[in-house]
C-alpha cells in the first residue's frame, strides 16, 4: 500500500499500482479487470408491476483500483491508514492545484482465517464531479446505519470455476450484505468505506473457505449497488463493478497492522501467501433473489 511518485493520472496509477495487478477482461490471469455493468440483470423500470429486470448499463462510479493484502490482525477503515495508496494519490493531485471534486468508495471484504484479509475494491466519481444531491447514492452515502443496512447489495456472476463453486455460490447470486453480514460504514469528507465482516455469518465463512480451494479456477464477476425499494428509484444502476480472475495465493501483500482503538500505523510490507475473494450464496440471498 505505499505510496507511488509524482502524479499524472492519479486513477491510473491507482488502478495500475495494487498487488493483485489490472488485467485483461476476457484473457487475464491472478488479476482484476472490470466487467461491463450490462452483464448483470438488475430491476427494470417495471420491476414492481412486471418483476422485470434489465442490464445494469454504465457504471455510475469509476474503477480506482484493487488492493489484495493479508495482515496479524483485521484490517478496518483501511481508507484512513497513513499507508493508503489510493487516498494517497488522490490527496496529491490535489495538493497539485487540480482542485477536484472526487468522491471516493472502497467495498471493503474481511475474509476470516488464521491470518486475516481484505480485498478492498475502489470506485471513484469523475474529477469534476461529486455525489449528485438527491440520487440514492447520494442518500446512501448520506444515510444512517439503518438504511444503507437495509439497501446495500452485491451480484455475483461465475465466469469461470467448478461446478462445487457454482453450486456453493450459484451461477448469478443476489443478496443484500447489509442484512446477510455485519458491515462498518466510515464516512469522510471525500469517501466512504464500506467493511463487510464476512466471518459474522458462518454460512458466509463456510462457502468462502470452500471456495478457497479453487480460487487459481474461478472468474468471478461482483457488482455493488444501492437496492432499488421504490418505483421512483428505478432501474437499478450498479455503482460499480469488478471481475476477479483466477487469483494465485501468493498475490496478497502483507501489511504489519498495529492497531490500538482504530488508530492505525504499519510499520512494514513483504509479499506472502494470499487468500481469496467471497461471494453471495442463494443461502443468504434477499428473499427476492435480486
């Protein structure tokens, strides 16, 4: 997670500078890539009259980057750590003059074990532009516990993988993680971080570990999103997206995490063995599967 050198793009060297590297869509390996929001089916316009759902479209955020790491202890509000790379290139475009606007999201994923991980997936608005005021993102980020409990969602697709992983995770899964897990929401002037504890649900923690074993076979899409409740917050749009493929173990970086009442400092980095990402389950799915 350290820091880069001067700034040209500060996305692109967001993107271009995690541990798991930016690859290809259809032909990369031990990666990342971002899938187009029209491979996944959310709620249509008509979604309460006809339970029709349509392609997502564009995504209303942009990618900004991945970060695979493993550390002694979990790893929380990872946007506030001193070492954060990608809230670190944003500050200094910045401090550059450029003045922008960007809001800065992080999907945090906590993934239990004998050491503990976090796939943390970055999204970011246009230089030029914030949070629109009164959309559902706007209200989500703006929102208490309760209501971003209560709409944020995740969709999996399996690109590639084991019939056992389709099966544990399904083919295109749906579920609310605020309902299904217990997640953290850090709010910031500029950003906010999402924690999914997925070690809260040991249904959660059972199908991540089964997948584990098959994390060098399986793509898997993952799509966020700010559920749709009424007809005026239709179609769905995905806030963003991305595809991880065929992870190798050994792509995580270890930080050294000495945490003390969330005040957090690293005091090193060495690459080490990683672990894999999480999907959603049809057991713990919103009862209307998306």
């Amino acid at each position: 997670m350290a820091d880069g050198g001067e700034v040209g793009d500060w996305k692109q060297e967001a993107i271009s500078g995690g541990s798991l590297k930016h690859v290809d869509l259809q032909t990369g390996t031990n990666g990342w890539a971002s899938p187009p929001g029209d491979l996944f089916s959310l709620r249509g316009p008509q979604y309460f009259t006809k339970k029709s759902k349509v392609p997502s479209g564009p995504w209303l955020l942009q990618p900004a980057g991945v970060d695979w790491l493993r550390s002694n202890s979990k790893l929380d509000h990872v946007l506030a750590r001193p070492d954060n790379r990608v809230m670190n290139s944003l500050k200094r475009a910045n401090l550059q003059g450029r003045n922008m606007k960007t809001f800065l999201f992080a999907v945090n994923l906590q993934v239990p074990g004998r050491e503990q991980h976090s796939a943390v997936f970055y999204f970011a608005t246009k230089e030029d532009e914030g949070l629109q005021p009164g959309s559902l993102l706007y209200r989500f980020v703006h929102g208490d516990d309760n209501f971003r409990n209560a709409r944020f969602k995740i969709v999996n697709r399996i690109v590639k993988g084991p019939w056992i992983v389709k099966a544990a995770v399904g083919n295109y899964a749906a579920c609310l993680l605020g309902k299904a897990l217990k997640c953290n929401y850090y709010v910031g002037d500029n950003y906010l971080e999402i924690d999914v504890d997925i070690g809260s649900s040991a249904i959660a923690s059972a199908i991540l570990h089964l997948a584990l074993g098959y994390v060098t076979a399986v793509t898997i899409d993952m799509g966020f999103l700010v559920e749709s409740q009424s007809e005026e917050e239709l179609p769905e749009k995905l806030f963003g997206a991305v595809r991880v493929c065929q992870m190798e173990m050994s792509s995580a970086t270890y930080v050294e995490n000495n945490s003390n009442n969330n005040s957090l400092n690293t005091v090193s980095f060495k690459k080490g063995h990683a672990v894999n990402h999480s999907g959603c389950s049809s057991k713990v799915q919103d009862e209307e599967g998306s």
